[in-house]
C-alpha cells in the first residue's frame, strides 16, 4: 500500500476563491498557513482535500484542478471524511487536529460558480495547527494517536 502524502499546497488572498498552488506553506500553530486567508485563531484555519475527490470532479466533465476548491492541502492515498474530528496527522513536523468534516455553505460561493459544483461541503476536512512547520508536495501523512512530542 502507498503512504498517504501531500500532492499540492495552496494558498489564496481572498476567502471564497480559488487557491493557488505553491511549492511550499509555513504553518503556524493557533494560526495556519502564512499568508493565506482563512488562517487565524479559530477552528477551520487549514483545510484538506483528497485528489480522489478533485479525480471524480473532473470524471464528471469539470474542468478542475488541485487548489480549484479552495483547498490549502491536497492529499492522496488518505480517507479524509473517515478520520474522526480529533484525529491527529504528521506531515513532517507538523501536526494538525481534525477540527471539522465537510461544511454547510449557505450560498453558493464564487467556487461553485467557477467550477460548476463543489465538493468541499461533503468531501473537505477542516483542522488547525498544533506544532508548525512547512509542509511541501510529496510529504507523507501519518495519522498518529495521542499526545505526540
């Protein structure tokens, strides 16, 4: 079985748009990605979604690629909406919590509109930053239980 791992990380200015794919983010605990604009002390300060889910997106005739659902980290090889909220993962020194599964959108956003639908809502976890670090395309992810030092 292949490891879980990182197959883009992106980042935006704006909330509601599109994220652009980078080489590398620098996460902060109780903060988020540097310079992205969902980072702040609250609950959903990054947010992940499989390639799997983009690869259905695109099954469907979508013209959407990684980072299009304002995803900050897209993984592979990792079942996101099975983890439980409170469920930890490394991704090289930096561990995040699981925070949130899917979401409620109360209108539909400018991704929707760009994209023709959004999986986000069913398919996107949501956690925040314990121990920081930088986190880069091909790192492996690692559910790990308990306190971690």
């Amino acid at each position: 079985m292949m490891p879980a791992t990182i197959v883009a990380t992106c980042i935006s200015r704006n909330k509601g748009e599109r994220k652009t794919p980078v080489d590398r983010v620098e996460l902060r605990p109780d903060h988020g990605i540097v310079g992205d604009a969902h980072a702040g002390d609250w609950h959903r300060q990054v947010s992940l979604l499989a390639q799997e889910s983009i690869d259905k997106m695109r099954a469907l005739g979508l013209d959407v690629d990684k980072g299009d659902f304002a995803e900050n980290l897209t993984t592979r090889g990792i079942d996101l909406v099975g983890l439980p909220v409170g469920a930890r993962l490394r991704i090289g020194e930096v561990l995040l919590e699981v925070t949130q599964i899917g979401k409620e959108c109360h209108n539909r956003c400018a991704i929707y509109y760009q994209a023709g639908d959004c999986v986000m809502p069913k398919e996107g976890i949501f956690a925040r930053v314990i121990e920081g670090g930088t986190i880069r395309p091909g790192d492996e992810i690692r559910q790990v239980d308990g306190p971690v030092s």
